[in-house]
C-alpha cells in the first residue's frame, strides 16, 4: 500500500522542527512496509484533493501572513477532503491557528483562514511558552497523555460544538482560560504542541496512520502492529515530567 501525503507550505511553515512530525510518520510506515509517497505543495500550486493525509507546521506570524491568503483561497479542495472525503490532516501551532476562521497577530494583522475547525485566534501581549501535558480521549473510553512544547501568543478560542484535542493537565493550552488544547474534527486534529510532538507521542502518530489508511482503502482503521517505541516513550516521560514541573498557567 502507498500513502499519499501532503506537506502544505513546508519551507515557510516548521518551525522548531515541526518537520520530525513528517519523519516520524514516513519511518512508522517504512518499518511496517507501507509506502510513503510525500508531495509538498508550495504557494504556488492548487491544493489537490486526493491525499490520505495532509500536514502543516507552526510558523511566527510573518510566515502565517505569507501563507494565511494562499492556504484560505485552497479552503474549498481542503474542506472537501478532510469533511467531504474523510482524508486525516495533523496541523501544528501556526498551522492550526489557520485552519480556523481566522489569526489576528501580535501587530493587529488580520488572517484569513480555512474555516475547517470551529475556532478563531487573537494573539495577545504575553507569550504562553513551555512544556505541556494533556489528557486526550479521541476514543472514547480510551484516555492517553499527549506531551509537547507550545510557545504561541495567540488565544485560540473554540466554538461552543467544537471538539477539544485534550484537557490540559499541566501548561496553557487553547488560550490559557478554557482548560483545554486542540481541536479535532472528523480526523483531523489541530494543536499547539510542538516538540516535534509525534515522536514524544507514537500512539498520536499510529492514530493519525490507521485513519490515513483508512482513507486510503475505504475501510476502518487498521489495528498497526507495534513497534518496540523504547526511545519514544522515554521521551514522553521527560516531557511528561517537565510539564508537571512547569505546573499551570501564567
Ligand atoms: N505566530 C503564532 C503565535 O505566536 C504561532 C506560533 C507558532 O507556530 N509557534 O501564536
């Protein structure tokens, strides 16, 4: 089987590595003997519909204010795959700020966005930065800990029907306030861990794999067998262990 990926914007949006996703999910395949085909899809290209599953990183609000008009004129193919064609998307920080209706900057510039997730983003005057722990059910029944790093000034708030990714258990999250990280819909799942965060996070990076083969051939999403993931884990626990450190909130 090949999965078909989409990297939107990679030389404008990864900050802090936020590329480690990407490998993270090409080795996962390739030691299960899944081909991995990725495109990258720039400014200057239309947005294709017709990925297994679609990436975009963090980026300072210059690169957003680069990208935010380029990626909102592609709203319609992206909608149309993830809501209309049920393809998986992992959208990080900057990336997931544009995935909502819009980002006002730290200067006052307004961006437009998608309109795929039911969220919109202010920046305020201080920075939320440091390690974070959640606790996230995207199964229910199933609750696992999801750890990264976030430094964003945006305060993202969600729509009263929108999905949370997570609780925050320690760190800020969405805007600080609201207790809660992330959002996620159908699958796609938009957050402000970086860290990279799948390599800190295999079962995140599994979850977003058996839903891209889903898409891929129709069906459920597969049981993936398991990989050893030692290195991995360890470094969920120290990221794990620095969040509880950190504590909450300002
Ligand atoms: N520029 C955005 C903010 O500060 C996103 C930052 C990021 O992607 N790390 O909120």
């Amino acid at each position: 089987m090949t999965l078909r990926v989409c990297a939107l914007y990679p030389d404008l949006m990864n900050i802090y590595a936020d590329r480690g996703n990407l490998l993270m999910l090409e080795r996962r395949c390739a030691w299960r003997g899944i081909e991995w085909r990725l495109h990258e899809s720039g400014l200057g290209e239309p947005l294709r519909d017709e990925h297994d599953l679609y990436y975009i990183g963090g980026g300072q609000d210059r690169e957003q204010f680069l990208v935010a008009e380029n990626l909102a004129a592609k709203s319609e193919p992206l909608i149309e795959a993830i809501v209309g064609g049920g393809a998986a998307m992992l959208a990080v920080c900057g990336g997931y700020q544009l995935l909502g209706r819009g980002y006002r900057g730290f200067h006052g510039e307004d961006m437009p966005g998608v309109g795929l997730l039911p969220l919109e983003t202010v920046a305020g005057d201080r920075r939320m930065i440091g390690d974070v722990l959640l606790e996230c059910e995207l199964e229910p029944g199933v609750r696992r800990t999801l750890a990264g790093f976030e430094n964003h000034a945006g305060r993202t708030r969600l729509d009263a029907d929108a999905r949370p990714l997570g609780r925050v258990v320690s760190g800020f999250g969405n805007d600080g306030e609201s207790g809660y990280e992330g959002c996620t819909l159908g699958r796609a799942v938009g957050t402000y861990l970086h860290g990279p965060l799948l390599p800190r996070n295999p079962w995140l990076a599994d979850w977003l794999l058996a839903q891209a083969i889903a898409h891929r051939t129709g069906g459920e999403p597969p049981e993936l067998t398991e990989l050893p993931d030692e290195l991995e884990l360890r470094a969920h626990e120290v990221s794990a262990r620095r969040a509880h450190a950190r504590g909450g909130k300002f």
